[in-house]
C-alpha cells in the first residue's frame, strides 16, 4: 500500500477490539501555521442500517470509513454492546478517533464538536453538549453512550426500520475548511457470497531471513485480492514485538464511494500445541484497499517462546479468515 500506518483503539486481551489502520489523508500544515477556521459547521452522519445484524456479531468495536473534515481524517466506531464498570447494562457507545495518517506524531489536532443521535420519529437531532478535546497520537474522544434498551424502544424514534442514525458537528478544527460528509453501513442478514469466512494460511520456512517489512504471496478471498504484512521486529522498530497487517489490493471494480465491511482476522498459530494467538476486528476496505493491523501482535519473547509452538525451529504459519458482512456508501 505504502499508505502510513496510524495507531488506532487500545487491544482488549481477547483482541476483540480494533486495531491499527493504513489510510491516506492530507496533511495539516507542518510549518507550525496552526490556523483556525471558524467557517460553517461540517457534519458527518453515519446510519447503520441492519442494526439488528450487527448486535448478532460477536462483541467490539464497528469502525466507520475514514472521513475528511476540514482537512483531517477521523473515523467514528461503534460498540452496540458495552458495559460500564460494575453495571450489568449493555450500551451502544459512539466515539471519534483521529486516524495518523497525515498528521506528524507530534501534531496535536485540537477540535470543538457535538456528538448526535438522530430521532427519526420527530425529525430532530439529540445532541451532546459541545465538547472541546486535543487529540494526539492513539487519541480517542468517548462521545455517546445510551442504554441499548433506549435505543431499541420503539417510542425514542432512534430506531426505525432496523435503521439508526448518529453524527459528529465538528464546530471548530485547527485544519483547513472541509464539507459535510455522510455514509451509510449496511449490515446484511442473510447469507450473501461471503458472509461465511474464508481462510489463507501463509507458511513461512525461515522467520529470521525476514526483513524489517515482509510481505506474504498475494491470495484471493471473497472476490478481492489480498496480502499479509509482517514487521518481524516491530513497525516502530522498537525490537519487542511483531507487527501483523491484511492489506487489501486496491482494485478499479469498486465505485470510489462504496466499501465493504469486513469481519476479518489473524491468527499465528501454535504448530505443536493447537492453541493460536488470534486478533479479531470489523473494518472497511474500498477502491483504495485498505490496511489494518496491529502493532503490538504479540510480544517476541511470548512469538519465540517454545512452549507457545508459535516458531519451530525456524518455521511459522499464519492465518488470515475473511468474511464480507457489510457494505457502505458515502455521499
């Protein structure tokens, strides 16, 4: 891809949760010419449509594709089932993350937003108080949280044909003007060409003749081209962990605006013991491929330990399943 990788959610231990991305963006000014643009409001709205479907599949974040305002990339993410600590209640939580990519490391994005559920009963829009926030590096903005038997009540107007909309009203950016964007993800129910999962294996003979950024053969999974990108010592180089990403070959027969949802993921598995290492996550790959991973996979002493059977002698082998649950378009 040769798209910079940003860093995304932090990992649960189960690795339910998202990890990191590769997306393209412009950048913001790197001459420290840190203006602020107080034009008009730029909004974008996010409807999930099959909301049902996507309660069904397995708990975790649901990332939205990344969106432009005023010259920075964002993405929103959905968990339809998280808990609050010492709480037995299950809500539908919306946050706002900033996406790396074009952005230096050091480049703090300041914003004032509104976070907004939409009543499609009544034609109005419940919105958070405005909040300010720095984002920087794997910054993530907690935005809305309602009980997931609220937003299921049929009388809140959230929920209307198995269809609910949310949104973000960015208010102020230190960046450039943008436009108000919008999409919807469609979570499918029934069985389509590839809802079931199918898998690639990559067998590597000799891990220690890897480079610093390897890439596995190009395969085929439900109609798209893939391949594996391994860091063997880490992509910040830092020599404690391996780094595992699935890239998606960009490809002409998709329309520039539409992506597909992926439930995907990456296992190294354990050649002896039967027992794999295995990260899970919900993605949109478009036109443009797409690139997500995670930068701490695993840890090299727990990848080389030979009680794991991750590494045999010198040998490896890692899992990718692929399955399209989804699809979105952005208008």
């Amino acid at each position: 891809m040769g798209n910079s990788c940003v860093t995304g959610s932090e990992l649960s231990n189960q690795g339910r949760a998202m990890g990191n991305s590769c997306v393209t963006g412009s950048h913001l000014s790197n001459q420290g010419q840190r203006q602020v643009t107080n034009g008009a409001m730029t909004t974008f709205k996010w409807t999930i449509d099959g909301f049902s479907s996507l309660l069904e599949k397995s708990n975790g974040w649901t990332y939205s594709s990344a969106f432009q305002i005023r010259g920075v990339n964002w993405y929103l993410k959905l968990n339809p089932r998280d808990t609050k600590s010492g709480r037995k209640e299950e809500y539908v939580s919306l946050n706002l993350e900033l996406a790396q990519s074009g952005v230096k490391s050091s480049t703090v994005v300041e914003a004032s937003l509104k976070f907004l559920i939409y009543d499609q009963l009544y034609g109005k829009d419940h919105e958070q108080q405005q909040v300010s926030h720095k984002f920087q590096a794997t910054s993530t903005l907690t935005g809305w949280m309602i009980p997931l038997t609220k937003l299921m009540d049929e009388t809140s107007g959230f929920l209307i044909n198995n269809c609910c909309t949310f949104g973000v009203e960015f208010i102020r950016v230190v960046g450039v003007k943008g436009n108000d964007v919008s999409e919807t993800l469609f979570i499918q129910r029934i069985n389509n060409i590839c809802n079931d999962p199918q898998v690639y294996n990559w067998d590597i003979d000799d891990f220690f003749v890897l480079k610093n950024r390897s890439t596995s053969p190009e395969f085929e999974l439900c109609g798209n081209k893939w391949f594996i990108n391994i860091y063997p010592y880490g992509r910040d180089k830092n020599g404690n962990y391996l780094s595992l990403y699935l890239t998606m070959k960009a490809s002409n027969t998709y329309h520039e605006n539409i992506a597909n949802l992926v439930e995907f993921s990456i296992s190294i598995k354990g050649q002896e013991t039967g027992k794999h290492k295995k990260m899970t996550g919900r993605f949109q790959f478009s036109k443009n491929g797409g690139c997500w991973g995670w930068n701490k996979f695993i840890s090299l002493e727990d990848f080389k330990d030979p009680s794991n059977g991750y590494l045999v002698k010198t040998k490896c082998c890692i899992e990718s399943q692929v399955a399209v649950i989804g699809s979105s378009k952005t208008e």
